[in-house]
C-alpha cells in the first residue's frame, strides 16, 4: 500500500519528529542511514569546528584479528 502525503503533512511530520524515532527511523535500514548520514555531512557541514566535532564524537574502529 502506498501513502501520498502533501507537503504540508510532511513538513507536519518532520517538524514534530523526535530525535530518537528519527535515529530509529535510520536504524531499520543500516546501510541507507548511513549514506544519508555521510551525505547530509558533505552537504552541509562547511564548518571546520564541526566537522572535527563529528571526527571526535565517531569511536576509532578497532578490529581483533587474531586472539593470543
């Protein structure tokens, strides 16, 4: 089944998301998040003291390879 929504029930929607349905919202599917996520990030984040608020916030990757 396919819902149409007018603009203004999408601006509605948007305007009273929550941070956390939104971040569930980007959960259900991993990979698409993420490219939104980056997207948004090369988009719009002109500002270097952003951009190393986010290169901060971001864990570094450990990997273990081998157990010894």
């Amino acid at each position: 089944m396919t819902i149409k929504l007018t603009d203004s029930q999408v601006n509605c929607i948007l305007e009273h998301i929550s941070r956390q349905q939104f971040i569930d919202f980007l959960a259900d599917d991993i990979d698409k998040g993420v490219d939104w996520i980056c997207d948004f990030v090369r988009s719009y984040v002109d500002s270097q003291q952003l951009q190393e608020k986010i290169k901060k916030s971001l864990p570094p990757v450990q990997m273990e390879l081998f157990n010894e």
